[in-house]
C-alpha cells in the first residue's frame, strides 16, 4: 500500500511506541491524525501519564490528536472471563479488537482512507493478533483500508529506541492493563529474592 497522499488515522498507545514510527511517516511524506484512544490502561493516572506525553509529542511533531475518553468500565466488560488469560492470550486480542473497532468506526466517521496502529511494535504483543484486529475492524468500512505495516523491520525498532531517548519518554515497564501490571509486580518481586 502507498499511504502517501492518503488521510491515515493512527492509533496511538503512548509516546515510546508511538515516536519512531509517527518519525518515519513524517519523513515518508505522510502527515497522519493521532488517535488516543486506550481503556485499558491502568491505573488512571499511568492513563494520564501516557496520555499526556504523546498530546505533547504530537504537538511538538505537528500532528493532531484525537483524544478518546477513557471508558475502562467498558474495558473491563469486554475482557470479562478473560482474566487469567496470559499476555498475548484472548484477554489482549479482546482488548485490540474493542479498541481498533473504535478507531475504524471514527476512521470510517471522518472520512479517513487508512486506519494503521503502533501496538505491534511493543514487544508486549503479538503482531499477528493486532494485525487481525484490524482487519477486522475495518470489514464493516469498505472505504476504510488497515495498513498492516511491520514497524519493527528497518530499523524500526532502533528508531523507536533512540526517539525514546532523546525525547527522554517516560518507559513503562508493562502493556498497560491491570493484568499486565499485576504480571510485571510479580516480575519485580521474583527479582529481588
């Protein structure tokens, strides 16, 4: 797919995923609108927290930011049963679908041509389950296109690496979610035995 010239809608999950790849679009030629829109983060003010430096980051870059509420209660309804669902399990497919199915509704609703996200570049995720989330979620929008792009290939993840730091983002330790907190706890408290 050629996104130059196209009116792309980028799902953002925060600024260190996030950075590198809104870099390479703009030196692509493609001026993407931003879209924050992300249930599952928790706590709020971890929500706040990644909320806040990619408006920054946005603005900075010269980028518009959609900024979705935030609406974990229907986060939490939409993974229900799937709590104990390990990491990259149907818990975090659950949890692409709800909130790609946001943004090809708004995709579809502004009249954008391709709706791409950033999540498959954390190495939290599973590329597979994000790209089949937006697929999905853009069948009901025929004029609407998800771009399947492999961030992490050329240099994709050396360049999310080096705008991590020198924008000097904050670097969360986990995905975002209760559970993936939770899951990172653990991991810390098994470190220090």
């Amino acid at each position: 797919m050629d996104p130059v010239n196209k009116k792309i809608l980028l799902h953002v999950c925060c600024a260190p995923c996030s950075g590198g790849i809104i870099e390479t679009l703009l030196n692509e030629g493609c001026h993407p609108t931003l879209f924050f829109y992300n249930p599952n983060i928790h706590p709020v003010q971890e929500y706040l927290r990644r909320k806040e430096e990619i408006i920054l980051f946005a603005g900075k870059a010269g980028f518009d930011c959609v900024d979705v509420d935030h609406d974990p209660d229907q986060w939490f309804l939409r993974v229900s049963g799937l709590e104990s669902e390990p990491e990259r399990g149907r818990r975090c497919q659950a949890c692409f679908d709800m909130r790609l199915e946001r943004a090809a509704l708004y995709a579809y609703e502004h009249a954008f041509d391709v709706l791409a996200t950033t999540n498959g570049i954390s190495r939290w995720k599973d590329m597979d389950q994000v790209n089949s989330a937006g697929i999905k979620a853009v069948r009901l929008y025929p004029s609407v296109r998800f771009w399947d792009r492999n961030w992490r290939k050329v240099d994709g993840i050396k360049r999310m690496l080096d705008v991590l730091r020198r924008e000097n983002f904050y670097q969360q330790d986990y995905c975002g979610c209760l559970f993936s907190f939770e899951a990172a706890k653990r991991r810390k408290n098994t470190k220090t035995l």
